[in-house]
C-alpha cells in the first residue's frame, strides 16, 4: 500500500487536472442543484466515493479507518510559522488528547481558541482538523488548543459536549499559561454544534462568554426537516442515510431531539451569546441549519458574520490540500475571526 505521502501526492496531482476533464472523469456534465454548482474536484471525489461500501453498512471502527486514509489524501500541509505539540487537557471523566499550535508572532491580547473537530459524535481525531488549526492559528495570529473528545457509540450523548465544555472551561481559565487573553470557542459540523451549544450552557450557568465562536456546517436542529435534507440529500460526503447513522450511533435511546443540547436552534432567547462566525458549504444537507443558526443569532442582536460556500460541500475544512476553494474559504474564514478579536 502506497504511503499517506505518496497518496497525497497522487491526489493533489490528480485534482489538479482540468476541470473539464475532471468532469468527464466524474460522468460528465455539471452538478447543478439548488441553485448551485458543485466545485469540479469534489464532482470528481464524490465520483469515487460512489464505488465505496455506504457507511450505514460499516461498524464505526471502519468507518474511522477508512476516514483516516480519505482525508489524509486530500489533506492541506501544516502552515508555515505555525509550530505544534501534542498535549492534553482535563475532559468530564479525565484527561483527553489534545494539540495545542501557536504562530510564531502570536498576539497577546488574542484569546485561545478551543476547537472542537467534525464526525457526527462517532468519527474524528485530532488528525481530521490538523492543517485548518494550524490556517486558524496563523492567520488569527492566536493560539489554538484541539480536543480529542470521547466518541460514541462507546461514550454516547452527552458525553463528547461535556468533554468540550470541561476543555474550553479549563482552556479559559489558563489561557494565560498559552500566552492569551481569555479564550474562544470553535468546531466544524458536531464540533461547531458543541461550540453552540456551550456558548448557551455557559450562558445558563452565568458564566462570562467566550471572546468569540465559530460555527462551521454546524448541525443546529437535530428534530426538525429543511429543504436541503432533500435537495442534497444524496450529497457527498454528508448524505441523509449517513446522518442517520451518526444519530444512531450518537443518541441514547432516550434521548429528546428537541433537547437543546442536541437543537441549539430549540432555544428561543440566542441574545448575549458571543459574537458570532458562521459557514455554511453549499451541497451539504444541514445548510439549512447552518444559515437558521446565523439568522437567528443576528435577529437576538449578536454580532454575526455569515458566509456560504455555495460550490463546497461538508467537511471542506479537511479538502485544503486538494481543493483550491477549500483553502481559499478556510482563510477568509480565519480571517473573519480574526476581525471579531479585533472587534471589527
């Protein structure tokens, strides 16, 4: 089996290609939906992925493996300036794995970002957001402090919010020993929805709110339909059957899915919660959700900075070595929270 690196390689070389030619590669034709137009690259991937076994019909410990190899071909490169070390920091039940990074000309009037990484509950290591920690440590030009939180199906719901919300406490409360001010809370899909939904426990509890959160392709209504559950539906890499597995796997079996620990978007009052970036991927199922989120926080009156990315789809955080859009959303993204640091 060729290496991560010789993999990488063949990717970048591959996705590289013409779009034409990556679209005849693919079936032919333009992904058009919604409105939309699918990046070629990820025309061409999802391409690929149709000859994989659906992940509904696969035991989460494959499903691990195989995201492992997947991501690690499409990967971004660490970035420049940004050095990191592998470190740990105190979850609900103990000692989790983390990551912490930091640039090399850190501001220190910035907070910490506490990041919490995508894969519905059950997926996920601290590899899956490496590269984007390291774009959101340079260009916010702050530190970020990765949490490898418990996954069910082995530690179900609410297992993996708790460990977040004991990390980004713990976080906060040292973030001096980081070189920081304070402290920040982000995620990408069930990371981003944790991210939500501490920003309300703390809320709840009357503590003082993160200096910012960032809310990527979050999942925010775990109980309601939208319009794009069906238009993408069939999307890749985030289709419906596989939300179903990640439910499946996540939830407990009496668990509410109106709990808002689950829907943050349950919540009727959203207004002194901390100031806000959300982004959205165009073909992803929980767009929907995503923008609701957004639109609902503005309307409680809190700072919110909203993007789609109409030609990306889920998971694009994980795509920046392979897909120029990607790469080119994460930064403008990092740079939008770099502005609500800068109070912007």
């Amino acid at each position: 089996m060729a290496s991560a690196a010789a993999q990488r390689l063949a990717a970048r070389a591959l996705l590289s290609l013409p779009a034409p030619l990556l679209r005849l590669m693919a079936g032919g034709g333009v992904v058009y939906k919604g409105g939309r137009t699918l990046d070629p690259r990820l025309q061409f991937l999802a391409a690929q992925g149709r000859g994989q076994p659906p992940i509904e019909t696969l035991s989460p410990e494959e499903v691990r493996r195989g995201e492992t190899q997947a991501l690690g071909a499409v990967s971004g490169d660490l970035e420049p300036g940004v050095r990191w070390e592998a470190t740990s920091a105190p979850g609900a039940a103990g000692e989790i794995p983390a990551r912490l990074y930091r640039p090399e000309d850190q501001d220190p009037a910035a907070p910490l970002m506490v990041w919490a990484h995508m894969g519905g509950g059950v997926i996920g290591t601290l590899e899956t957001n490496h590269a984007f920690c390291s774009v959101l440590a340079r260009i916010t030009r702050a530190p970020v402090l990765s949490v490898d939180y418990r996954l069910a199906p082995e530690h179900r719901f609410p297992a993996g919010l708790e460990d977040t919300l004991a990390a980004f406490r713990w976080g906060r409360d040292h973030a001096a020993q980081f070189g920081a001010r304070d402290a920040a809370i982000g995620g990408d899909s069930m990371g981003a929805s944790f991210a939500a939904i501490l920003c309300q426990e703390l809320k709840k509890a009357g503590e003082p709110q993160p200096v910012a959160q960032l809310l990527i392709y979050p999942c925010t209504d775990v109980a309601s339909e939208s319009p794009s559950m069906t238009t993408y539906a069939d999307a890749f890499p985030l289709n419906r059957p596989m939300m179903d597995w990640f439910m499946g796997h996540y939830l407990t079996p009496d668990a509410d899915p109106a709990d808002p620990r689950l829907s943050p978007l349950k919540v009727a009052d959203l207004s002194g919660l901390a100031p806000a970036v959300v982004a959205t991927a165009g073909f992803d199922p929980l767009v929907d959700q995503g923008e609701a989120y957004a639109k609902a926080l503005t309307a409680a009156g809190v700072t919110t900075r909203y993007r789609c990315y109409d030609s990306l789809c889920h998971a694009f955080t994980a795509f920046t070595g392979a897909v120029p859009v990607a790469d080119a959303a994460c930064r403008e993204i990092a740079s939008l929270v770099r502005g609500l640091y800068d109070g912007a």
